[in-house]
C-alpha cells in the first residue's frame, strides 16, 4: 500500500502534542519528570538525559484520543511501577520465566458456523484481507520484543465446539447462547452475543475466554496471551474490544477481527497518515481544524527536529516502502502488524505496565481504531526500563549497567526481526519506519 497517494511530503514533524491537546486538558510532564521517572529511586538521574523529542515524541493528543477523554490519567514511574502491589515479578525462584501464546482456536465442524463469524457483515470485502495474522511470526516478534524472556507456544491445542451438545448448528436467523473453548479435556462456556454495530454476525464474550485462558495457564507461565479469530466484547455497554489484559492474572486476549484492512473504509484509516506519518504537522492541523484551531507556522524547534533525528528517519523510511503489487499480500501484511502491536502491548499490562501519558509510546492507550495506527510500536524510555529492570535485575539478577546492554541486544533482535519480515514480504512502513528508527537509537548507544 503506497503511502504517497495524497502528495503530502511530511515536510515539518508534529513532534510535541498536537495544538488541541491543551484545550483538551493535557499536558506532557515536565522533562525533569520524565527523566526522574526513567530511574527505581524517583531521582533525576546524574547522566543528562540525551533523549529529545526527535526521539520519542509526545502524545499527540488528538480529538477523541484516548487522552482526550482522560487527560488526568495518572503517569506510572519505575519507581511507582515497582511499588505496585498487583505486579507480579519476574523471579527465577518462582520458576514462571516463559511467556506463552495460544494459537488461534480451530473450528470444529460441530461448529461450523463459526467460521462465519470471522468475516465481516461485507464479505464481498474479505478477499482483500490476505491471510490472518502469522503465529510463528507473533512468537518471533516477541522473543524480540520481550528479550530475554522465553517464549513459548502454548501446547495444548484449542479448539472451539459447542457447550451444549445437544445444539443443532445455529441457523443465520438465530445464534446459540453459548459455545465452548476447549483445551486439553477441559472447556470453557462462552458467552454469544450479535454484534451492536453489525460488523460480524456474532460476537464472543472476553470475561468468558479470560476465564479459560486463567484456567489453562502453564505452571512456569509468566504471562499467557491467547489470539482470537473472532470479534470480542467485554461487557453490555460495550461494542467491542481488541484486546485486554489482566496483569494480576497474567492472561491477555487479543483478537483479530477488527483489525482486518477490509473495515478501515469504515473506521476511515488515511493510510498515509499511520505510523510514523501520523507525526505529520499537516495532518495534524487538518484534524486540529473541526475544534476551530487555526494552523500556525511551524516553530524554529519544529523545522530544526524535522530535518534530521530518528523520528526524521523513520519517516522517510516509511514514505520509501516500495508498494506491493499484490493487494492481498499488502492486506495480510498490515494485517498482522496490527495484531502484533497490540499483542506486544497486552503483554505489557501483564508485566503491569500501566497505560503512559508521558510520550508517544507502544503502552498509550487507545480509544478506537484511528488512533491505534497512528501510534508506535516502540517503548518509551520510561517504559522500556520497566521492562528491563523485570527482564534483567529481577529474572537475570543483573545490575543497573546490564539493563543498558540488555537495551542495545534488544534494538538489535528487533531489527532483526524487521529484516525477518522483509525477507518473509511482510514488511510495511510501520516496520520500515520502526527499523529506521531502531537503527538511529543504536547509533546514539
């Protein structure tokens, strides 16, 4: 998918929050704060703090993010972080040093309807989708990600059936109330609702299959994150969700019906304007404008952080990925880089990371679909040292000093990764801009 159809050439980089974050009610912590909240003790650190705002930029904050609707939601710290009571360390004498992903559920033929439930309401859309997202490559990229921590397929194989075995296989007219995961010889019941929005003909419940997931948890399981075909939904209120992750539990649910290229007319994704061209000054002031906010002239600091830095690099790597020629194989492609970024970051909640208000960052949260493409797949500063501190000082024993060796191994598997996917011709230009951007970090170690 080009990312160039429009002419816009990104020219100047919207780097700090957008001009309609501060009539919304947010504002980035100072940069004394941020640094202090790099560090276990709440200090500033002794070292300058080298990382700019071409780096890791803020949040940008725009109308109906999630920060909008929460803009006092409270930063987490290492040093906060550490003290949360509901964290689960990473200790080796608990011996639960692996986490663990569930393959997506096969479909019994007892329950063959099923398999309609993965399609879109407009199916004459889903043959653009291109294949669902690739397990073995979810595994790669989060032995990359999460370095340091095994990772593991789940072994037991799921499968989905029915709950009632006397159920007749559901009619289009109706839909049964429940249907079952099974897993070894155990089942859990799931709940079956319509979708509210009609997108898909049915909708499984996530308390339900975060019961199951709870359930089937390997003993050295450190977190366990199970991937779903199907569309989820959390509670009554809600129309659906993504993803979830119960950290105290150790257990995520991500699903991958909603991230199908084939809604994105629907949820009106401007391809070329995700990460990282979603830090784009034009685009920005474009959706700044419907609250009334004139665009202003890009500020010195501005044009001087658009000419060069990593934020500058992965820009123009992404706007020079070369299109595919085969759609399917671009839609699997952005497919799965959906999917794997909010793996990644459900996983993250496990480790009891909250959400971060600090910098435009992989654990932000997100309120619908236009904002999760427009934010990264990297770690912040404050939230990378959250996980080195558990991968390194709590699993490995190591020292501070390690934490940074770990840091530099870490850019470096995942660049690896990212030639992985070029190989593999899954590559996009969120993962070219993410490899650009990795290489620019390693420089400056």
């Amino acid at each position: 998918m080009s990312t160039k159809h429009n002419g816009c050439q990104h020219q100047v980089l919207q780097l700090d929050s957008s001009p309609f974050a501060e009539l919304g009610g947010y504002a980035q912590p100072a940069i004394k704060l941020r640094a202090a909240a790099t560090t276990t003790s709440g200090r500033v650190p002794k070292i300058p703090v080298t990382d700019s705002f071409s780096t890791f930029p803020a949040p940008l904050v725009l109308p109906h993010d999630d920060l909008n609707y929460d803009p006092n939601c409270p930063a987490q710290s290492v040093k906060s972080w550490l003290q949360e009571k509901a964290r689960n360390k990473v200790l080796p004498e608990h011996s639960r040093d692996t986490i663990y992903v569930g393959h997506i559920p096969q479909i019994g033929e007892e329950v063959r309807y099923m398999r309609d439930w993965t399609m879109p309401a407009s199916v004459s859309a889903v043959e653009d989708d291109g294949a669902s997202p690739n397990s073995d490559l979810i595994m790669s990229y989060l032995k990359a990600f999460y370095h340091g921590m095994n990772v593991k397929f789940l072994d037991s194989p799921l499968r989905w059936t029915t709950w009632d075995k006397t159920s007749q296989p559901c009619r289009q007219v109706a839909l049964p109330k429940y249907v079952a995961l099974a897993y070894g010889n155990q089942s859990t019941r799931i709940r079956v609702r319509r979708s509210p929005d009609g997108a898909f003909a049915a909708q499984l419940n996530l308390d339900d299959t975060t019961d199951a997931a709870i359930a089937m948890l390997p003993l050295d399981a450190y977190a366990l994150v199970l991937l779903v075909d199907h569309d989820i939904h959390e509670n009554d209120d809600d129309d659906f969700c993504c993803g979830r992750a119960y950290g105290g539990s150790r257990v995520a649910v991500v699903q991958a019906a909603r991230y199908r290229p084939s809604l994105d007319v629907h949820e009106k994704i401007d391809y070329t304007h995700m990460w990282p061209l979603s830090h784009c000054k034009a685009f920005v002031d474009g959706l700044c404008a419907v609250e009334d906010l004139k665009p202003q002239r890009p500020t010195k600091r501005q044009l001087e952080a658009s000419r060069g830095g990593p934020m500058r690099q992965a820009v123009d790597a992404a706007m020079a990925t070369k299109p595919y020629s085969d759609p399917q194989q671009a839609s699997s492609a952005l497919w799965f880089s959906r999917v794997a970024r909010t793996v990644s970051h459900e996983l993250g909640h496990c480790f009891g990371i909250a959400h971060c208000v600090y910098y435009a960052c992989n654990m932000q949260g997100t309120a619908g679909m236009s904002e999760d493409v427009r934010q990264p797949p990297y770690l912040c500063s404050i939230c990378e040292a959250k996980v080195g501190h558990a991968i390194i000082c709590e699993l490995h024993s190591g020292k501070d000093e390690d934490k940074r060796v770990w840091a530099r191994e870490r850019h470096e598997a995942l660049r690896v990764f990212c030639e992985e996917l070029r190989a593999s011709d899954m590559h996009t230009s969120m993962w070219q801009g993410l490899d650009a951007w990795l290489a620019a970090r390693l420089a400056a170690f």
